[in-house]
C-alpha cells in the first residue's frame, strides 16, 4: 500500500467529503464531515483528521468550497476573472493550525454578462479537476454547467475560466415546492416522467414570455384536470431548467457540447434539458472532478 501524503477536502455548505491521499492523489481512505455552516470549522476539521492523524502522523490539508468563505474557516478572497489553473492554486491561502500546514483554495468572481457581479467558490475547483481529467478541454473555448443550488454557466478558453452566470435554479425550485401553492404534493422529478418534457417544451414554445408568466401553469394544469398533481414537481422542473437553459443561450452562446459537472441525477435532467433545445452534452462526475482539482492544486502548493 502507498503512503499517505495530504489530505483534500471538499468543504461545502451542508457537507465535507475529506480523502485521504498518496503523492500521486490515488484515495487511500475517504471521510464525511458537516457543513462549513455548522460553527467552528477548524476543531471539526481536526476531529475528523484524528484517525489518521494517529495511523500516519500530521498531513498536510487542500481544502475548496465554503470553508473558504464568510462563514467558513478562513475567509478566501475571490480572484477575479480570467483565471487560470496556476493562477487559481497561487491565491489559497497558507497557514498553519496545530501544526498542519493548510491551503484553502479561492473562489472567482466576474462582471456576469448580464452586469452584475457574480461569484462561485467550490465550482472552480471542480472546472480545474475537469481539465486535468480530460486535458482537450484546456484548448479552445468549452462552456461549463456546474448544476446545482446556484447553477453555474462558466466559459473556459485556453484553460482560463474567463466568465460565468449563476441561475438560480436549484434554490427557486425548492422554494416553490416547499413555500407555494404551484406544486403541493407534486411528487418526484423524473427526467423520464412526460410531464417534465411538457415543462421544457412549454418553456421552449414560449420563448418570449419571462418565466414569472409561465409558473403558475404548475398549478392551473392541475386544477383543471390536465395534468395529474403527482406530475407536478417534474413539469415544475421542466419549466425552470428550460428557462434556465434559453437565458444561457442567450448570454453565453451554448455551441458545440456544454460540459455538465454534476450528479448522475442532475446530469439525467440537464441532459435531456439540453437536448431538448438542440444542445449537445458530456459528463464529468463532480466529486471526480473536484477530488482531481485538490489534488492538481496540491501538486502546485506544495511541491
């Protein structure tokens, strides 16, 4: 068996992922963890690292994602765009705690495209492992969809994460499930269920009403017996992934394939979200891509 060398974390809002790593960034062993939003990240950190502080002595730790942020660790500022690999590993910041030396890695920041300032901090992680994973994509111009809470849509040229724009989408989802009248008891999203290719065609056919004119659709298909309520939750999803994916359209200029960072499950109704307006696809697994990025920037920090 190899021998530890650091350990990576990915450190977000409601969870840890901590592995355990050989120099060449092969998983030793893998550990889970709460939230940077649980309070004092730095003693939770240390009690999760225990076991293996006593098997292999005191590790080395790259950490990314919300332990870098107001509410985390140590506050990261954002390194602004274009932002390249080296670039990105040069702004963590070092220091020490109980004798570990520690480098959390920024978050980016831009001027979106629709004029405000945008920010991601966990994302540009998973970008870097993307390019180390699948080295094409360090030529040429490729557009990202990192899904989730707060989608992110970044473009990369030549391997530099220039710009990016954030979708609120996963958050106005649950929102709407838990807080509105427009799906209560709707059911589960399913990329298969024909209602949610009725949301994304709906979105699609209407491209010049705003999504605020569409939703209440979830809830007047339903009423009148057009749909059935357990269908609700996935038309629900449907409109909202299809406006999102327009507006993309619209700002980035989604040619060629968009390279989706994410979950199976999101990869199944992005994909097909995609597809749906003559989009193309690829998937890159996220905690693949944001274990291979640790383990770039590791390389960078601390060789």
């Amino acid at each position: 068996m190899s021998k530890p060398a650091f350990i990576a974390g990915d450190w977000g809002t409601s969870r840890l992922r901590l592995y355990l790593c050989d120099t060449a960034g092969t998983v030793l062993a893998r550990g889970e963890g709460e939230g940077a939003a649980v309070p004092d990240c730095g003693a939770r950190f240390a009690a999760a690292a225990l076991p293996w502080d006593k098997a292999h002595g005191v590790l080395p730790a790259i950490l990314s994602g919300m332990v870098g942020s107001t509410i985390g660790w140590r506050e990261v500022p954002y390194l602004k765009c274009p932002a390249r690999p080296e670039t990105i590993a040069a702004a963590a910041l070092r220091f020490e705690a109980a004798g570990r030396a520690i480098a959390i890695l920024p978050g980016l920041s831009c001027r979106g495209k629709t004029g405000a300032p945008d920010v991601m901090r966990g994302e540009e992680t998973q970008i870097l492992g993307a390019l180390r994973l699948h080295s094409q994509l360090a030529k040429g111009r490729h557009v990202f969809c990192l899904p989730g809470t707060h989608a992110k849509w970044a473009v990369v040229s030549d391997g530099a994460v220039t710009q990016f724009q954030t979708a609120l989408s996963g958050e106005l989802y649950e929102l709407l499930r838990r807080h509105s009248v427009l799906v209560r008891d709707g059911g589960e999203v399913d990329a298969q269920n024909p209602a949610f290719t009725l949301g994304l065609d709906f979105a699609r056919s209407n491209r010049k009403a705003d999504l605020l004119h569409l939703l209440f659709s979830a809830r007047s298909r339903v009423v009148t017996g057009e749909m059935a309520k357990g269908d609700a939750a996935s038309y629900l999803s449907g409109l909202i992934l299809g406006k999102d994916i327009a507006t993309a359209q619209s700002l980035l200029d989604l040619t060629g394939s968009v390279q989706l960072i994410c979950t199976p499950a999101l990869a199944a109704l992005y994909g097909k979200a995609l597809n749906a307006y003559d989009i193309e696809s690829a998937v890159i697994d996220g905690d693949r891509a944001a274990l291979a990025g640790l383990v770039h920037a590791h390389a960078e920090i601390f060789s």
